[in-house]
C-alpha cells in the first residue's frame, strides 16, 4: 500500500470515529437510559481493530485512547492504555481465532467493555465512589447500553475497511 493509500486509510477511519464521537457527544448524552449515557469510543477503536489487525489496531487504540482520556472522566492516562490494550486484544483475536464476522465482533465488543467497566468498579472502589453494588450496577448498565449501539458501529466501520482496507486495496491498485 503507497503512503497516499495509508494517508487515505487513516483518514476515513478518523471521519469515521469523528462522526462516532459526534453522535456520542451531542445526541446520546442528552438520552441517558436507566441513568447512563453509552461510551461508544472504545468500540469504535475495537472495530477497527477487528479489521485491521493487532498491531494497527494498538496503534489505533492509542490515538482513540488520547481522545477518550481528554473528554472521559477517570484515571489520567487510562484510557489510553486500556483501549490500546483493547485494539491489540482484538486485532489478535480477530486474526488468530475470531471469525470477522458481526458476531465476532460482538464478542470483542462485549470483552473489552466488560474489561473497561471492570477497571472502572476497581477504581471507584479504590477511591470510594460508592460500595461495589452500586458501582457494579452502574457498569453494568453502561456496557449493556453501549452495546446495544454495536449494529450501527460494525458495518459503518466495515464500510470504511470495504473501501480503503488490507489486501482488497492493495489488489485493486496492483
């Protein structure tokens, strides 16, 4: 793949993402449901992750990670490092077992957001937030209501993968 074809890539997956963030931001904040509003970036980085493989999707999951630490509340620097994490896990997953199929994403999706509300109950504990019922409750909720929104995220970011992504692309402009 030329440079002007990654640069392109990128790109889309940035717009993509923007428009994720947007739609998180300025709509879903204002409907909470049961009280929680959905965190939809960390899906988005494993989506990408999904298709692009463990190792673009570290990548990837950091610069999603640096955005989700500046606008989440939390651990400085958390984010970052736990949806890096993310994007490696399913990238890995994805390229070693997972068939790239919506129900293998779901199954990512559903790991990695149990894994970042489980971090998110450890650390309210340890800052006494509130007991672990109530904690717990809370990220329940959370993840539950943030994957309801993964049939919108798996083919906006499958489209962006269809057009710009691995080897479809490099066969293409052979």
């Amino acid at each position: 793949m030329t440079t002007r074809h990654q640069i392109h890539k990128w790109l889309l997956y940035a717009l993509a993402l923007a428009l994720v963030w947007f739609f998180e931001a300025m709509v879903l904040w204002r409907v909470p449901f049961f009280g929680v509003i959905p965190v939809l970036l960390p899906l988005a980085a494993v989506a990408v992750a999904f298709w692009e493989g463990a190792r673009l999707g570290a990548v990837f999951g950091v610069c999603v990670g640096i955005l989700a630490d500046a606008i989440y509340p939390g651990v400085p620097g958390g984010m970052t490092l736990g949806i890096c994490l993310m994007g490696l896990a399913a990238g890995a997953a994805s390229q070693y077992g997972v068939r790239q199929t919506y129900l293998g994403y779901l199954l990512c999706a559903g790991a990695a957001m149990g894994a970042l509300e489980l971090c998110r109950v450890v650390w309210g504990l340890v800052s006494r937030l509130g007991s672990a019922e109530a904690l717990g409750l809370v990220a329940c909720k959370e993840a539950l209501w943030s994957l309801c929104f993964t049939p919108l995220l798996y083919p906006l970011f499958k489209y962006v993968y269809g057009k710009v992504g691995g080897d479809k692309l490099e066969a293409r402009h052979e």
